[in-house]
C-alpha cells in the first residue's frame, strides 16, 4: 500500500512538472507563433495581390471580424480598386480544413492564390499548392467554379477529386468574404437562396399556366394544334411541338435553362424559345421565364452567360425532341 501511495505520489508530481513546463512553452512560443502566421499571411496576401496595386487597406469581415480582406488600390489616393486578397476557406478537405489566400479582381475572377494551411494527402492532395494545378484558376471567375467531374473546367489533381472541390469551394468563400466587406452580400444568405428558389418555382408555374397564345409567340409559323412533350432529361419544363391543318411541324417552343454568376450572387433565367421546322432558331422574341430582383448594372455579364447557357440547355434539349 505505502509503495502504491509512492507511485502516486511520484506520478502526480511528474504530471505537475510537465503541465508547468508545456505551459510555460506555450506561454513563450504563442506569440512568435500568431507573430510567423501573420507574417505567412501578410506575404501571402502580397503575392497574390494584382501587379497594378499601388497602396493598400484592410477591412474585417462582418461576419468574422478575426478575418481582414486586404482591399488594393491602383492609385495612393484610395479611389480606384485594382484588387483584393481575401482569405478563403473550405472544410471539405480531405484532410480537414484548407485556407487559402485568394487574389481577386474587382469582378472576382482569380488573380492567383496561396495555400494557408491544408492537411492533405502527400504526393496527392498536397499538389494543391503546385503551379501546375493553380494555375488553372487564373483570370476565372471565383463564384462559380467545379471541377470537371462536376460539369466545371478545372482538372481535378489525380487521385485528389475532394481536395480540388474543397479548392474550388474556398475560392468561392473568398469571393463572398470580398462581397461582405462591399456591403452586396445578403444578411441572410439561407432567406436570399429561399428567395431564388421561390423565384424558380413561380417560373416552373409559370409556364404551366402560359396560354397558347404566349407560346405561339415564340414560333415562326402560324400553328393549328400544339402538342405538348416532356422537356427531357433534367427539366422542369414541357417543350411544344407546333403543327399546321395537315399535320405538318412548323416549329417548337423549347425551355432552356442557364446560369451565371456576378458580384451580387447567382442569376438564373428559364428561357422559352422558338424554333422553326428545320430546328433553327425563330425570329421571334424569347420568353423569359423569370427575372431575379438583381440590379442590371450588377449582374450584366452574368445574365449573358446565363442566356448563352440556356439557348445552348435549350438547342440540347431541341437535338433530343423527336415528333
């Protein structure tokens, strides 16, 4: 029993010394260690940071205040932006969380970016920080990228499909970080996605409820019957195949769908066009479907990509229609 009470004795004053010296450690290393990662994300913020910036400011992130956006500007009075460096996070690594600093253009296509802190696989996920597979994000834009495998353009590393999503998904975080510290991201990102998708059910009724005379709008020729078909594979939407007396196809109304992204978030438009018999695209006005409550001046380019992405969802759709 007394060798017993020795050991415990001997065992606590062991843990006691120990607990005494790592905090100690601790105490002597904290700050030289916040010191190296502020220093590791200052130099990162500066590589990726575009050539044309000339001074430099910081702004939190009014959702995490301990996260700065570094703004540049191309002129030493602060009135032009010419870029930002935003941290960017994802913690869909396969390793865990990855942090990135990510440059950005004013219009969020991607300058470069700089790895943080990742704990990915060596020799695999590892490589996200190599040029070879970095560089493949450069002059893109960050909102809206994916890998091939998800329909995007980015080669995913080999053997590291999850790492180069999780990539793709901080340069998105940055983006949206960029946008707070501008004031255009919503509060309420769950009531602004509610919001798009209360805008693409009243789409979807929409058309169910256009009358014939709306379709015939988009048609080329005049049409005695309409005949409505499943839009394919995906859709929401029927597709009208148009007929004259004789039975005869003078056209189609086909809906497409497409998406693009700008700095207030996502824009998506349903689209009905017309086509004529030979399946070619009718001189007759499109039908938007649905228009997001997105300022014009904001979402410009991303409502072209979104019309360029439905009439191209809207002739696949049409190459697919059989009478």
């Amino acid at each position: 029993m007394k060798k017993i009470l020795q050991l415990v004795v001997s065992l606590t004053i062991i843990s006691a010394v120990c607990a005494a010296v790592l905090a100690y450690v601790n105490k002597c290393t904290k700050d030289r260690i916040a010191n190296l990662t502020t220093e590791k994300t200052a130099a990162a913020a500066k590589a990726v940071l575009p050539s044309s910036v000339t001074a430099l400011d910081k702004k939190a992130d009014p959702s995490d205040p301990s996260l700065e956006v570094v703004v540049g500007y191309a002129d030493a009075a602060k009135t032009k932006v010419a870029g930002y460096a935003a941290p960017g996070l994802s913690k869909k690594g396969y390793g865990g969380e990855i942090r990135l600093m990510v440059g950005l253009t004013p219009d969020r296509k991607v300058v470069t970016y700089r790895p943080l802190a990742a704990n990915e696989t060596p020799g695999l996920g590892a490589k996200l920080g190599d040029q070879e597979f970095s560089k493949q994000f450069n002059d893109k834009n960050g909102t809206s990228l994916k890998v091939k495998k998800d329909g995007g353009e980015i080669d995913a590393i080999t053997g590291a499909t999850i790492t180069s999503r999780a990539v793709c998904e901080a340069i998105a975080d940055a983006c949206a970080r960029v946008d707070r510290i501008e004031g255009k991201a919503s509060a309420d990102p769950a009531a602004e996605a509610a919001a798009r998708a209360e805008a693409d059910r009243k789409a979807v009724g929409k058309l169910q409820t256009l009358t014939e005379d709306i379709v015939r709008k988009v048609i080329s020729k005049p049409a005695d019957t309409l005949k409505q078909v499943p839009g394919g594979e995906g859709s929401k939407f029927p597709s009208y195949i148009a007929k004259d007396a004789s039975g005869a196809t003078v056209g189609y109304a086909v809906v497409g769908t497409g998406k693009g992204s700008g700095p207030n978030g996502d824009i998506v438009l349903h689209i009905l066009f017309g086509f004529t018999a030979a399946k070619m695209p009718a001189r007759r006005p499109q039908i938007n479907l649905n228009q997001p409550d997105v300022p014009m001046t904001d979402m410009e380019a991303a409502q072209r990509t979104a019309f360029a992405q439905a009439l191209a969802d809207a002739n696949a759709r049409l190459k697919a229609l059989a009478d």
